[in-house]
C-alpha cells in the first residue's frame, strides 16, 4: 500500500456516513429510519474499501479490498427500497418473504464475488493500470455483474417513482419534504450510469462519494424538515381527513395550502393556491377582512348564509412560527358551530318558557323586571308593572 491523499477524502465520507448510520438508528419511533441507516452503514463500508483499494498497488491486495467492497456494494439497492416503501406508507412491517426476496440477489452477489476465480460471473478478467496517483482496476464484467447492476438501477427506478407519486398526492406544503428525498437519491445513480458507461472517461469511482452526499442531504433533512417524524404521507391523510377546515396563509396573505373540508366550507376554487386571500375568501368578506399580519393568535364567530339558511361558523387564526420564533405564516382553522348555537339557543328558549304554554316563564320575568328596573333608575324615569290574573286558567 502507499499513500494516496486522495483516499483521504474517501476515508472522511466513509467516517461521515457512519456517524449518519449510528444517529438515524437511535430515532426508534419514526417511520423509515432503520432502513436509512442499512442504507448509511452499506454506503460507509464500500466507500472505506474503495479507499483502501486505490490505496494499493498489488493486484492480489486489490481484490481483497474488492472482496470487502462488496459487503456494502449489493445492500445499497435493497436499503434505498425498502426505505422508500416504509416511508411513503407502502409497507408497515416487512414480513420474511419480504426480507428474503430483497436480500436473495445480495447474498448471491457476495458468494459469486468471493469465488469468482471458479466461474468468472463477476469478473471475467481483469488487471490494474496506474494512471497518476490511482492504480485502477480494468476488467471484464461477467453475467451475474450486470445481474446486480440491473436490481440496483431497478431499485432506484422504483424507488423514485414510489416518490413521484407521493409528490404529486401530496400538498404544496409537504412537496419540498419528498423533493429533498427524491433528488438526492438521484444523484449517486447518475454517478453510477458515469461509472458503469464511462461516457466521460472517469476511471476512478466516484459512486461512494455522491451516496454519502446523497445520505448528508436526506439526513440534513431529517433535522431540518422532519423528514421522518412528520411523514407527509401521514400528515397530508391527516391534513385532508380533518372535520374543520383549514387553510395555510403565507407571510403575503396569500393562500398555500387548504384541505378537503375547506373547499367545501369556504367554496374555494382548486386555482385558489397562490392568490391573495381576499380575492379567494370573496364569497367570505368578513373572513377575509380579519386575515392580516398577526402578532399573536384570536379567534372570532362569523355567521354565513349558505343555502339560504344562517350558520355559525368559528374562525381560529394561529400563528406559524420559523426556528427562530418568528411568524412566517398562519393557519385558520373554519368550524361548522351551527348545530352547537341551535342547540344553545333552544336551550335558553326553554330556561325561560313555559313547556306546557310556551309562554315565557317566572325566571324570564325575574330577569326581564330587573333589567327594566336598572333601566329606569339610570335614565330616571317612571316605572309601571300591570298584574293580570286569569281566572279559571286551567279551562
């Protein structure tokens, strides 16, 4: 072996993605996290061994790292997959059948890699050339090589479009969350099409850089944008199958987001996202009025005709706040309370009638006496009372 300083940088992001593999596994409770830390910890093992590899100039040593390689190279497929299937909601648990089909071409992989001199399936042949401070590894690919290059290219093909499509089910709030996932896994595999075609002449692998890139970037946004406790498949079911309606305005007073209940209640057109909230809120003046810069959160009762009949709705409007404590948007939330007001009403309307007559009963006079009484003593005026007795009241 020699020293090549640029298995050095190979070494850090081996180093990195570990410590990565290690953080992510102790977040127990979210969905996903075990299955990005295979992922994290298969990335480290071949990025390590790979520098180790380009730090040797003996063909056998070569291999051997190869060898080592390879108990990270073929896991990185399945641990993508798997972390996507969990993380999109396709899958709750993995049962064995599941664990078997993603691991079988692994496994096989790994015994064909460490008896390759009996059959050549992965390397047909192969030599090392010295090119500047590299001694790379040219060979031959066999069957079986293309065989694990077809599952991972498969693997991520799937994988992204399990993304995609949760990309477009998901709300303009919970988009950049799945982006930030979808195009980081990205970006290893156009490294590994460069790799594998060498359409730009790259000799050196270039692959187990741009995973732990790929892995900084989703774990960055694992603590940024709370990528696996708040799951957007889980927040936007939640978000849609909500009873009140709730709508998401920016620091512009412009609408970003509502859910399913709010199209229905407010009469929102699906072209209301991006507009000012006054012009989407026209059939709603007095809603719209009270949206305004907000400094701390209210609520208020608004009263609507709908179908030609009066609700009661309650507005509460809450404030979203950045990390550094500061407003960066507000949430109103719409109440259908109409049934809650009737119910009160009547409720008074019998407190102070008669049941049997429906006319207004002794504690309705007792409040009514006192409240004319305060009444005429403020203003000074005279007071009179008129007693009628109904005699035979009952006939």
């Amino acid at each position: 072996m020699y020293f090549n300083p640029f298995a050095l940088i190979y070494y850090s992001a081996a180093l990195l993605a570990l410590k990565i593999a290690i953080s992510t596994w102790n977040i127990e409770s979210v969905r996903g996290a075990r299955e990005f830390s295979f992922l994290a910890l298969a990335s480290a093992v071949y990025t390590f061994f790979y520098g180790l590899e380009i730090s040797s100039f003996d063909l056998r040593m070569v291999m051997f790292w190869i060898r080592l390689e390879y108990f990270g190279i073929p896991f990185i497929a399945p641990a993508l997959l798997s972390f996507t299937l969990k993380y999109t909601g396709r899958i709750k648990k993995f049962t064995m059948t599941w664990i078997a089909g993603l691991l079988v071409i692994p496994v096989i992989t790994i015994i064909l890699v460490h008896t390759n001199e009996a059959h050549g399936l992965i390397y047909r042949s192969y030599q090392l050339e010295t090119i500047g401070l590299f001694t790379v590894l040219v060979f031959e690919p066999g069957g079986w090589y293309w065989v694990n290059v077809a599952n991972i290219a498969l693997s991520v093909l799937i994988s992204n479009i399990l993304l995609l499509i949760m990309w477009l089910n998901s709300k303009y709030l919970f988009r950049k969350q799945v982006t930030v996932i979808f195009f980081s896994s990205l970006v290893p595999f156009f490294g590994f099409i460069i790799y594998v075609t060498r359409i730009f002449g790259v000799i050196i692998d270039i692959i187990p850089l741009l995973l732990t890139v790929s892995t900084i970037i989703i774990y960055w946004g694992l603590t940024r944008y709370d990528l696996f406790d708040l799951v957007p498949f889980a927040r936007n079911r939640l978000f849609e199958e909500l009873p009140e309606g709730v709508l998401v305005i920016d620091s512009r007073l412009r609408v970003v987001d509502f859910n399913a209940t709010a199209i229905r209640l407010l009469d929102l057109e699906p072209g209301s996202i991006g507009k000012p909230a006054a012009t989407a809120l026209q059939v709603w003046p007095k809603l719209a009025e009270n949206i305004k810069p907000m400094s701390e959160g209210y609520h208020l009762e608004l009263q609507q005709e709908i179908a030609d009949k009066t609700h009661w709705f309650n507005a509460e409007f809450t404030p979203i706040f950045d990390d550094a404590t500061m407003i960066m948007s507000q949430m109103v939330i719409i109440r259908d309370i109409t049934d809650r007001r009737l119910a009160e009403d009547n409720l008074r309307l019998m407190a102070a009638t008669d049941y049997l007559t429906g006319l207004w009963n002794r504690r309705h006079f007792m409040q009514s006496a006192e409240k004319e009484l305060k009444r005429a003593a403020r203003y000074k005026r005279l007071f009179s009372l008129i007693v009628m007795d109904l005699d035979h009241f009952k006939l």
